[in-house]
C-alpha cells in the first residue's frame, strides 16, 4: 500500500502545474504516481521499476478521459480515505485488460522486463512499475517540446516526489531510456563508474550501461541505461531487448 503521503504529494504536484502553467496540463486527468500493481510488486522476488519523464497527454483520451483510470473518475482531492482508496485502485489496475493500457508504448519495454523473469501483465512470477522521473503530470505538449519555465515548474516537485518513491519501492533494478543528462540528474549516489552490460554490435552500435545507485535507505539498485528514441529502447529489437533483461538479473542476487 502506498504511503498517502505519496499519493497527496502527486496531487500537489498536478495543481501546482496546473496553477503555474494551466495551458500545458492535460485535463481532465489526475496526476499518475506510477503504473501497476503495487501490491503484486512488493510481494516479487525480483523488483523492477522502469522510467520515463512524466505521462504521456494519451493517457486521457478525449473521446473517454478515464478508460484508463475508471475509478479516479471525479477524483479532485484525496481528502477522505475512500478518494485515497480510488486513486489507489485506478493506479493497480492500470495493466488489467480492461484498463486499454497504452499498450504501443509499454510493449517497447515489455521485452526486457520478460527477459529479467517480469512483466508489467497479469501472470509473471514478478510485476514491474512504471514510474516518471520528472513528473507525474500528463502534458501537452509532450515533454521535450515544454518550454524551459514549464519544465521547471513540474520538476520542481515532481523531481524530489520520484526520488521518494523510490525510495519507498526499493527496486532491484531500474530500466532508464531517457536523455542522458536526466539520468545523470538523479539524486541518488552512484556506487561506481558506468560500465558496459551490452553492445549491439552493428554499423552504428548500440551500447547499454550499468550502474549502482544507493538508494540511501540501507539499499541499493542497479541502474541500466540506453539511448533513448521516440519510444523507449526503441533503437534495438525485442531480441536485444530479451538479452539485455536477461543480462540485468543476472547482475542481481535475490
């Protein structure tokens, strides 16, 4: 069960946006402080988080805003344990196929959460969570086209909110493709240099680092990133993919 203090921080996060730049902030929505089944995620061996920036404006449909989040239909604060409870439920279901998760994006990371022995889906051994690291405000439009004032006025809470969840989850292992310098951004202390988990040996290679990171509660996680693209390692097949989950657990001893 997520701390509710999590839970009001997103909500904080998505007025505060939508007090300082109204125009850029999808609504209807509520913010999203992660995709998936908490509950299942706590209870894997093996937990894997992967990251992207904040959510994406598809997220809230036009033609039915909350297909993908039914039961935070309405929800505007979480005042009261039973809006608390709806938010909860609208984030654990995300995945259900009655959901319509945005399967064309989430399917560019499925590969490798399988080849690490997890998935995003119902029926692996371990769950993954999605998480954003700069905020869980869906945008319009989509982060790298935000002006440098909207992109610091959401990171400004939305920042520090990803770094305390983190905390809270405790991943094994973080899957990143992202801009680099947003990687090098995080707050958390590396334990080592980078190193090379994989290449992709070709014309133009493709080469996936590693990294520790402590996490500053007693834990620490390994970090794997790579390039990013239009969707996340999208510069490589689903092969590769597998193989570079694959090579991740083994990096991890649980």
């Amino acid at each position: 069960m997520i701390p509710q203090s999590l839970a009001k921080g997103a909500f904080a996060a998505f007025y505060e946006a939508k007090e300082h730049v109204p125009a850029v902030v999808v609504t209807p929505a509520v913010p999203i402080l992660y995709f998936g089944d908490l509950a299942r995620y706590e209870a894997s061996e093996l937990r894997v988080v992967t990251v992207g920036l904040n959510p994406s404006l598809a997220e809230f449909p036009a033609e039915d805003p909350f297909a993908r989040f039914a039961s935070a239909q309405g929800l505007t604060s979480l005042d009261v344990e039973q809006d608390y409870r709806r938010y909860e439920s609208a984030l654990n279901q995300y995945f259900h196929s009655s959901q319509k998760p945005y399967v064309s994006w989430f399917s560019s990371l499925e590969p490798l959460l399988q080849g690490a022995g997890s998935s995003y889906y119902p029926g692996a051994d371990n769950c993954a969570l999605h998480t954003d690291l700069c905020s869980p405000v869906a945008t319009n439009p989509t982060w790298s086209r935000l002006g440098s004032g909207a992109t610091s006025v959401l990171g400004r809470s939305g920042r520090p909110l990803w770094h305390e969840l983190i905390r809270y989850l405790r991943p094994h292992v973080i899957f990143a493709s992202v801009a680099r310098a947003q990687v090098e951004g995080m707050d958390f202390a590396p334990l080592g240099p980078w190193s090379v988990l994989h290449t992709v040996t070709r014309q133009n290679p493709y080469m996936v680092q590693q990294r520790r990171l402590d996490l500053g509660t007693g834990a620490s996680c390994l970090l794997v990133f790579g390039r990013a693209a239009q969707k996340p390692f999208a510069l490589i097949d689903n092969a590769e993919k597998t193989r570079v989950g694959q090579l991740a657990r083994e990096q991890i001893d649980v």
